[in-house]
C-alpha cells in the first residue's frame, strides 16, 4: 500500500489538495462576500436573462489563488523557489483586477478603472515578470513551433522576445478577462487549458515546478467550479480572470509555448477577436459584425441557452488542446 501512494506523482497530492482547499474556504469566504455587499453589477446592455445574476458575490478568485499561495508558498519553501516567480506573476495580475473590482462593487462606481489605468497596471506587472523571465529562464528565449517538437525550438533575439512577451502577457490577460462572462465559462475553459500545460511540462524534467504550478491551480479552479457552474453562487471577478490570464501567459512564456496556448486557447482568442472585430468594423460602418460581442453573448443571442454555450466552448477547447498537444 505505501509503495501505490508513493508512486502517485506528487502534482496529484498538489491538485487534490487544491481542490479540497478550494471547497473548504468557500464556506466561510462566501457569506464573508455576501455581508460586505460584494455583489455583482450586470451590464445594462447585456443580455436580459442576465439581470438575476445582479448582486451575485464576485471576488471569488480569492477561492483558487488562496490554495496557490499555501501549496504553493510551501513547495517555494521546501521543494522549488523558481514557482516562486509564477505564483507572484499570478498575484500580481489579480491585484490590478481586485482593484477594479473593489472600485465597481465596493465604492459603486461601475466602470471600475478606466482603460489606461488598468492597460498601465497590466503593462507594469508584465514588464515585472518579462525581465525575469528572459534573465532567468531559457524558455522565454526561444519559441516552440509546431512539428519542430520541444527539443528544437526557435532561439529568439533578445529585441524580439522582450516586446513578444509582453504583448503575450497583455494579449491573454485581457482575453482571458473577455472570456468571463457566463457561469463557469472562464473556469471549464482555463481548467482544460492548465491540465493541457500540465501534460506539455511532462516533456521536461526541469519543468516539475511549473506542472505543480498548473496542478495546483487547477484543482483550486475545479473547487471554485463547485460554486460558479450555472446557476452560479459566485464570480470570479477581475480578480480572478486576470489572474488566469496572467497565469497561463507567464507558464507558456517561460516554457517556450506561446504559439501552443494560442491553439490551446483558442476560445481566449475567438473571444478577444469577436470584440476587436466588433468595434474595428461598428466604427467603420455603424453596423454590427456580431449581435453582441464577446461572442458568447452572440450565441446567447441567438437562443442558446448559458450551460450550452458553456458545454460547447469547453468541448472545443478540449479538441483544440488534444490537438496542440499532437502537433508537440
């Protein structure tokens, strides 16, 4: 018996324990969330069956990033310091989104941060970590394509891969925000797209910190899905999907994988097109590509109800995931 449990990959323990974490602080942080009146604001333009969600607890990152920070502050301490930096990166963008949050929920001003002051939050954080990650790490200097495989990929210049990983940081921080929009959307999705790095830093043996990073993680976020499934008790918040978006950048720079999180992902990027598409061409013409943008809410429009949306975009996320996957 003791020889199974000690065959078991420590990243299982890290998930398990992430998840039961997750689940436990939930009973106290949630009636926390609902007495300090955190509840959510719904957009007026929004879709109509999306006013009873108003008043709903949001914040509700707090739920896997505090698992990430005891598991993953112990492994930091005793295991591995270089999760360290990824575990901070992770923080960081859940800051800047905490503080929006905080603005729209608590001080009741709706728009939160305004758009430069949120762009140069983001822009700080991933400056932060982009000067780490080319002075610390290999991957960040190099970029796998595909059919190359992991043992060849492209050395980048220094030029190049600074600018790349920010805007890298930036692209997906705010495309994983756009992705936040319908119950348990952000988390089926980001979820699939964790477990998929988890399985791409098996290729490695120096990577054992990043996939316990992913595991962790992920676990936390299945626990918050107990609570943010449709009818959804709680929001992740900015806090939470910047967080996320952070996340799952700062693992694919660092292991070289930029190109694999955009296929992987690749709902991130439906999402954040649909709504650059939407306002390039709504100012061009006046006319509307999409019924509503980010595309989620086009499908909502068009009479598909949240859980299919939901179900359909975590399917294609796990097709696109096993698919970058083969193309490794």
């Amino acid at each position: 018996m003791k020889a199974f449990f000690e065959s078991i990959p420590p990243q299982v323990y890290a998930y398990l324990g992430a998840l039961l974490i997750s689940v436990i602080s939930a009973v106290f942080i949630l009636p926390f969330l609902r007495r300090i009146k955190c509840g959510q604001v719904v957009r007026e333009d929004g879709p109509q069956s999306h006013k009873s969600k108003t008043g709903t607890p949001t914040m509700g990152g707090v739920l896997f990033l505090l698992p990430l920070v005891l598991i993953g502050g112990w492994y930091a301490a005793f295991r591995d310091i270089r999760i360290l930096p990824l575990i901070l990166s992770t923080l960081g963008f859940g800051f800047i989104g905490f503080i929006d949050d905080y603005i729209k929920v608590v001080k009741k001003h709706n728009k939160g941060l305004n758009e430069k002051q949120k762009m140069l939050g983001l822009l700080v954080v991933s400056g932060l970590f982009t000067w780490y990650a080319v002075s610390a790490t290999e991957g960040a200097n190099t970029l796998v394509l595909p059919f190359l495989g992991l043992a060849r990929p492209v050395l980048i210049p220094l030029m190049i891969a600074i600018p790349f990983a920010i805007f890298v940081l930036l692209a997906f921080t705010n495309a994983v925000n756009l992705t936040d929009g319908l119950d348990g959307l952000n988390g089926c999705v980001t979820t699939v797209v964790l477990l998929f790095f988890t399985m791409v830093t098996m290729f490695n043996s120096q990577w054992e910190y990043i996939r316990m990073f992913c595991a962790i993680l992920a676990g936390g976020l299945l626990g918050f899905l107990v609570f943010n499934l449709h009818p959804a008790k709680v929001f992740m918040g900015d806090l939470g999907s910047l967080a996320l978006g952070g996340a799952v950048a700062s693992v694919a720079l660092v292991t070289g994988t930029a190109f694999f999180l955009g296929l992987s992902g690749i709902i991130y990027v439906l999402e954040a097109l649909s709504v650059v598409i939407q306002v390039g061409y709504f100012k061009r013409t006046g006319k509307r590509v999409f019924l509503m943008a980010p595309i989620h809410h086009h499908f909502e429009h068009k009479g598909w109800k949240e859980t299919k949306v939901v179900t359909v975009f975590t399917i294609v996320t796990l097709i696109s995931s096993g698919i970058a996957y083969l193309l490794l």
